[in-house]
C-alpha cells in the first residue's frame, strides 16, 4: 500500500488494476498534517442573473417572506453551512461597480453590461450586503474596483465601511443607518485583471496592486493591527495553469518594503473542459461525468503548479493561496436569459464538489481559501430559487456534510485507488480524506466516482481504538440527477454506518457516493 495523491493513483490504477469492490485505506490516526482552513468553504455572491435579485434580494415589499428585502427562507438554508465569508460584489461587476450606486436614499440605475445587460438598480449595496452576511453569521470578502474605478475610490469606500464616526466616511455611513463600523475578512485589490478586470500586463496590475494594498485602509480599530483580526489583503492572481501573475504578484511581494504586502493570491479555476460552455447540466451521459470528472481533478496538479511558484518567492508559506473563483462552469439553462449563467446541480456535481474539497485539504499548506461560484441561482449554486419556491442542491448537501473539516488538521492516509474507466479516460476509482476535527474527532471522507460500481472500503485504523464508524452518505439513482422544485429529496444525504471489527471498519461505499464518516 503506498500514500497515492489521487493523480498519481491514477496512473498506478491504470499499471496494476486492483480488484473492484476492494480499497483499502488506512489512517495513523496519531499523525497530523496543516490545519484545513475552514475558509476554503467561503462562498461567491456576483450581482450577476438571478444570484443576488430574487436569489437573494426580494426587496421589503415583496410576497416572498424577507426581513429587510432578504429571503428568509434562503438565509435559514445558508446560515446551516456557517460559511466563513462571502465574495461580493463580483465578479467581472466589480471591475466596473460604482459603491456609490448603491448606497442612501437615492439608488442609480445601471446597466450590468457584463453580464445580460440587466438593468442593476442597486436597491442591493453595501448596507443589504452586510445585513445579509450578519443574517448567515458570515464575514465580508469585499472586491474593490481595480479595473474602472480609482484608487480614491476604493479607499473612499474601504473607509466608508471602516472609520468610526469621528470621520466624515463614518459619518456618511451612519447617516445611511449604520452607525458601528463593519469588519472586513478579506479585500479582493482586483478580479481578474488580466482578463475581465481590464486585461493588464501582470507589471502593470502589479503597480496597481501595490497603490491599493498600500491606500486601501482599514480603520475599523477592532481590526487595528495587532488585534488579531487584520484585513487580509487578496491579490490577483493565475488563471488556471498561466503563471504570469503569480511570478509577477510573488516576486512583488518578496522584494516589498515596509509600506505594503498582501495576505493571499487568488486563484480562478473552473471546470470547464471547453470554451464556451456548452456541456449541458442534466440529462448528460456518462462521457460527459468522466469527463468533467477528469477535469475537476487537474486542480490537484494546477494547485502544485502554482504552489512551487510560491514557495519559490515565499518559503515560509506566508501567503495563502485563495482559490476565490473555481466549480463546474455549464450550459445555461435552456429558457433563461442570455448571461445570467444558470445551471442546474446534479448528483455529479456534488461528487466534484468533493473532489475539489478534498484537493484544498491535501494542499492545506498552501491553500488559504476558496470561494464556490457562486450561491444562490449561478453556475455550481448551493440554492435555485424561482419567485417563491426554492431547493438544495447537491453542492449545498456537500457543503453540509463537510462541516466537520472546517479549521479541522489533515491526517495523511494511504489508499489503494482502484479504477474507473470510461472510453479513453481512466481516473481514480475512490478518494479518501482524513481529518480531526476541532474536537478532537477523527473523520474519513470518501468519494466513489464509479458509476456504476458499490466499493467495499476497508479501513485500518492505527493509534486509536475505533468502535464506531457513523456519518452520512450521499447518492441518488444517476450521476445526472437532480433535485426539483416538485422533487426536492431525489439527491439527499442519508445516514451511514460501518460495522467495526477488531479495530477495523468496513464501509459499503455506494456507487457515485460521497461520505463523510466519524471514526469514534
Ligand atoms: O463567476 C462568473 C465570472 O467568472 C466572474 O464574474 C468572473 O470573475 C469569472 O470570469
């Protein structure tokens, strides 16, 4: 048995093909890698389609019940996730957002030229973002406009968020209604400048980046430094395997000086096996599954890649790497407007979304964050919604049960993969993830990406006494089903139990199955 990172597995699967229904893992429950961030689960909020209007923003008046405009129903499933942060405004909207738009009495109609042409009314701002955040008890990844705006507008709008009231930006604010000053997680000097964000040379953000990171302040005192809670500064970073942006960003910031730095480099990835998209989200056969499957698992070597890139310029791993854009990019919905990237969730991609969940952990060395695109209505959403109805998505059912892993420590495994194979393509037949949680507990994440094919997973346990092995599992009857408005349940985790004998657990692993178990 060797410790198989899933694309090595891969390979070796495909030399010496193990027989099926038999992994084994097995787990030194007393070893300890990284801690896994709990925001590698942060979450992505575009004003793009329906994602923020009528997904998330209802307005005060509306039928739909809300609190202050905000869909109760949408925030009650939210809040269940305890996601870290959320990215807002955008996006490619960010590159072109006036925050001044969106804020007091007097709301300016724009047009979302980026994304349909929709007409943005901006009744959804600064203040609605930060209520909705505190409705989901979630912290702000605030994007500033790097790519239209000025620098004096960020800043201005850093501190209209930030500076007590003594201030006139303070002030400001308070005559808007909010008199305390709001904390900022995370602030994005950028999108994807390189494409969307204002197509620069990676010299030309980097002078921008350090103008940014350097007047963009924070004067909120409960994020004063030294107070534990500093504002992390994100830069721009790659786009899938282009590494001009994270040399130029890193060796940036290795020669910096006292006057300023940054605390992350983003990474945008989706899988999107072709441009545009065009795979469809259901009804898609099982080319399509292996396919998209193979190209959610290039994160692992397109993480290595740009990781090395940073180790170069920063040994000491001080820079996270926040993975700010990434999930399954399809065809939108036959029907739905031109631009407003929606797409249903099946089975499938709730398997990707734990595929990619437990890539993050095993580079918890370097990767700092991730921000699913995006929530609610767009692209891998956790919630579709449609006037009043609403349901959960696969992706959302994922998320939940990999509650757990937040801020939990990697335990390295070794497992024998096994197989799966479709026409040309050959992958991992089972992934396996372990990790102690922030109690203490051991849990063991596994991925079945046979279609077809139960796995029995027997699992050796070494330095701890197991006698319980519980969790839960989550199937349904294809890789391409779906949850619907009449059929809400099709795609829902269902407990899970393994019978524990001398010390070993054995799980019956269904076919294209996620689960997550506790090994107690
Ligand atoms: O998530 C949709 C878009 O994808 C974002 O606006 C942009 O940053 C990326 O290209």
């Amino acid at each position: 048995m060797k410790i198989l990172p899933i694309a090595a597995a891969a390979l070796l699967a495909c030399a010496a093909p193990l027989a099926a229904q038999d992994v084994t893992v097995a787990i030194d429950a007393q070893e300890s890698g990284p801690q896994i961030s709990k925001q590698i689960f942060g979450q992505f909020a575009e004003h793009l389609g329906t994602g923020i209007y009528g997904g998330v923003w209802v307005g005060p008046d509306s039928q739909i019940p809300n609190v202050r405009g905000i869909r109760t129903d949408v925030v009650a499933a939210l809040k269940e996730l305890k996601i870290p942060n959320v990215r807002y405004p955008g996006g490619c909207f960010a590159d072109e957002y006036h925050w001044r738009d969106g804020v007091g009495a007097e709301r300016r109609t724009t047009v979302n030229a980026n994304w349909g042409g929709a007409i943005e009314p901006n009744t959804f701002g600064t203040h609605e973002f930060f209520d909705f955040i505190d409705m989901i008890d979630s912290e702000a990844f605030i994007s500033v406009n790097v790519g239209s705006g000025t620098i004096q507008e960020a800043a201005d709008w850093v501190a209209y968020m930030t500076a007590d009231t003594r201030s006139s930006a303070g002030q400001d604010r308070a005559a808007n209604g909010r008199e305390e000053p709001w904390e900022i997680l995370y602030l994005g000097l950028g999108n994807e400048n390189w494409g969307c964000g204002g197509n620069m040379t990676p010299e030309h953000y980097v002078d921008l980046m350090k103008r940014h990171a350097r007047f963009d302040r924070n004067y909120n005192p409960a994020q004063a430094a030294g107070s534990g809670k500093e504002m992390r500064r994100v830069a721009v970073g790659p786009s899938d395997d282009d590494t001009r942006y994270t040399e130029a960003v890193m060796k940036a910031w290795s020669e910096r000086d006292w006057s300023w730095s940054i605390e992350g480099l983003s990474l945008h990835s989706y899988t999107v096996p072709e441009w545009p998209p065009s795979l469809p989200s259901v009804g898609f056969d099982e080319g399509d599954y292996a396919l998209i499957l193979k190209t959610t698992l290039e994160m692992d070597q397109r993480i290595a890649l740009h990781s090395a890139i940073m180790d170069k310029y920063d040994p000491e791993k001080q820079v996270p790497l926040i993975v700010d854009e990434w999930g399954v990019w399809l065809a939108e919905d036959p029907g739905t407007p031109e631009g407003f990237l929606q797409q249903q969730n099946s089975l499938r991609d709730g398997l990707l979304a734990a595929l990619n969940f437990n890539i993050f952990a095993r580079h918890a060395d370097r990767v700092g964050g991730a921000n699913i695109a995006q929530m609610v209505n767009v692209l891998q959403a956790m919630i579709l919604t449609d006037g009043p109805k609403m349901v959960l998505t696969p992706t959302y059912h994922v998320h939940k049960m990999y509650l757990p892993m937040q801020d939990a420590v990697h335990v390295p495994v070794e497992f024998d993969a096994d197989e799966y194979a479709h026409g040309d393509i050959t992958l991992p037949g089972v992934d396996a993830v372990a990790f102690r949680d922030t109690g203490g507990k051991l849990w063991l994440s596994l991925v079945n990406l046979d279609p077809s094919s139960a796995k029995e997973v027997a699992v050796d346990v070494s330095g701890l006494n197991v006698r319980r092995a519980e969790g839960e599992v989550l199937t349904g009857p294809n890789v391409n089903s779906i949850n619907t408005y009449d059929n809400p349940a099709t795609v829902e985790p269902r407990p899970i139990a393994g019978p524990v004998r001398a010390g070993k657990v054995t799980v019956d692993l269904p076919a294209k199955s996620v689960a997550v178990l506790a090994l107690e």
